[in-house]
C-alpha cells in the first residue's frame, strides 16, 4: 500500500531471522488475478490484496503477514486462505489484527512461530523507529500535496522523496532517523513553487485502501496535481494508528445534526472531515471509495447533504477492476472546470 512497504520491510528484517520479500508494485495483472478468485460483488481491496498475495506465493514466498480490521476487511484473511489453498499454494498465513484490534500476547505468539530466537526487546526498539519513519513519512506527504502542484520543475518533490525513502532503509537507531527527516524536510521547503494568492484547494475522503493506495484510484492526486491544485487528504496510517479513535469521537459530537450514531469502517470520519472541508472554505471534494464498500455507501446521503448545506461542489468515485482510467480523468476535468469557474465568479 503506497510506499509503507518500507517501514514494514525495515521492522521486519531487522527482529526477524527470515527473508522478507516485499509483495510486487501493484500492477493490471495484480488486479485480473484478484478478481479472476474473488468472489465478484466482495469490495475491490479483497481482489487486490489477494492479487498481491498470489504474485507473492508465486515469487517463493512461504509465509503471508496480514493486518486486517475495521470492516469486513477484519474477514479478508479467513477467506483469502481457503482460496489460495484451493488453488494448491502451500503456506502459513497469519493475521496480526484480530476482530480490528491489536491482540499483544497474540501478535508475540505469531512471531515465535516464525522466529523462535525473536527477542522481545529489539522487536520493541526496532518498532518505535519503524512508527516514527511512518510518522514522518506521513508529514513529508502532507507537506507534498499542499505544494506539488505548484512546483517550478516538474519532477522535484517525486525525486526527493523516493532519495529520501531510500536513505530511511539504512538507518540504525531513532536518532539518525530523526536527523535524516529534518534535513530532508528542509530541502523539501527549498523547492521552489509558484503558488498564487487565490489559488483552489481540494479534500480528498473515503475508504481507506482506494485513498492510501495509488494504483486503485489510478494516481488521483497526481491528477489533481496537474491542474494547480492543493490536495488535503486526512487518512494516513499514522492517523489509523493513532487517532482513529479520536476522530471517530469528535466525529459524532460535531456531527450530531447529521449523525446519531458511529457508523462502520472509515464513515463516521468521512462525516467529521467534510463537514471540516466545507467549514474551512475548500473549494471543492472528492469521495473515493472502492466498489460494494457498504459503509461509505450508506454515508453518501449523509455527505451530500453537508456538502448541500454549506454549497460545496462534491463528486464520487467509486473504482473497481473495470473502472474506465478515461472516465475518471474526463470526470476530474469536469470536476475542475467548474470549481475554477465558480472561483473566478
């Protein structure tokens, strides 16, 4: 998903006595494969993940780590299992989320069982700098999208960020970390970008997969990039990490007039930030969900009314393995034209 294969990859090879493999760049193949084995009307994150997990298997991989809650994600793994088994792989898959939430004593069982000399304590320093590379990570991205579109050369945050991604791999304790995001932070505000007065800002909100992983909503952000826009997108891992449960709070007592209740999976925080958008003056939304994705189904209504209230131009997307890359561009150029229009007027 995105680049966090990278701290996963940095934590795992340095507590394990094993060869990680990282799962292939997502690509059509990946997603022809996952919808060739999936059930058809499952929502589209299942055919990908299970696309990623054959490509694996069939790259040697023995042993499959999965991390799943929240919605009928926290089912993906049971079902996946029995596929690939049926298929005639020959693996162990662990999930290390059970029923969406981090069992400790569960997670320590799973890796003895892969690691029998895993020592408890490098596991615990090597997973404090792997949460601080995805903390910072997760800053630098948001410092990207407010400004990559306005850049002078095209080309420069891409390049400094996969550099910086890079030297991340090679560091050896927090501090040197620490250091390498400070000093990239600082060239990252050293590209020059030519960012006009009334310019059009953009939030991007929806289901979890389809906003964090690019090749499933055909690199949307790049898109909105490239007509001059500043992008705001509030889900990261950090924030599903760490302030999740915050959100979800905050989201129905400053939602009340729209929301009673907590809904499933990403919903409940999808009400909280466009009612957030349209009270900060964006000029415009986008909701990304992948297809048959129940709980943002069922919070559409809700946001269109928000969106209503407060005249916010908002459009949907909702992306599957047979979505047209050509009609979502033709729908996002729409989509600018006339919020630059009623930014002029």
């Amino acid at each position: 998903m995105a680049n966090y294969y990278i701290p996963a990859k940095y934590l795992f090879s340095n507590i394990l006595n094993v060869d990680i493999m990282i799962a292939p760049f997502i690509t059509s193949k990946t997603i022809e494969l996952g919808s060739k084995y999936s059930p058809d009307f499952v929502c589209t994150p299942f055919k990908y993940t299970l696309g990623s997990m054959i490509e694996a298997l069939d790259n040697g991989a023995n042993i499959l780590l999965q991390f799943g809650g929240g919605c009928r994600y926290g089912y993906y793994s049971e079902l996946q299992e029995k596929i690939l088994k049926d298929l005639g792989y020959k693996f162990e898959l662990y999930n290390l989320i059970n029923a969406g939430k981090a069992d400790v004593k569960r997670i320590y069982k799973t890796i003895k069982k892969i690691d029998k000399k895993f020592n408890v304590f490098k596991g615990l320093y090597y997973l404090f700098i792997a949460i601080n590379m995805v903390k910072y990570m997760d800053k630098i991205d948001d410092y990207i999208r407010q400004n990559i579109g306005f850049e002078v050369k095209k080309g420069s945050f891409d390049k400094l960020l996969k550099e910086m991604l890079e030297k991340f791999e090679t560091v050896k304790n927090p501090f040197s970390l620490y250091v390498l995001y400070k000093k990239y932070f600082k060239k990252f505000k050293q590209i020059k970008i030519n960012k006009p007065n009334n310019y059009l800002k953009v939030g991007v909100i929806g289901e979890l997969y389809t906003l964090m992983e690019p090749f499933s909503n055909y690199y949307l952000e790049k898109e909105l990039a490239s007509f001059n826009i500043e992008i705001k997108r509030f889900t990261n891992v950090d924030y599903l990490l760490f302030n999740n449960k915050k959100v979800h709070k905050k989201a129905l007592k400053n939602s009340k007039k729209y929301m009673k209740y907590k809904m499933g999976a990403d919903a409940s925080s999808n009400v909280y930030w466009t009612k957030y958008l349209c009270e900060h003056k964006y000029d415009g939304i986008i909701h990304i969900k992948s297809s048959f994705c129940t709980p943002e189904i069922g919070v559409m209504p809700i946001i269109d009314k928000i969106a209503s209230d407060y005249d916010i131009p908002i459009i949907y997307f909702s992306f599957d393995a047979n979505t047209s890359e050509i009609g979502i561009k033709t729908r996002l150029e729409a989509f600018y034209d006339m919020i630059e229009m009623r930014k002029k007027r």
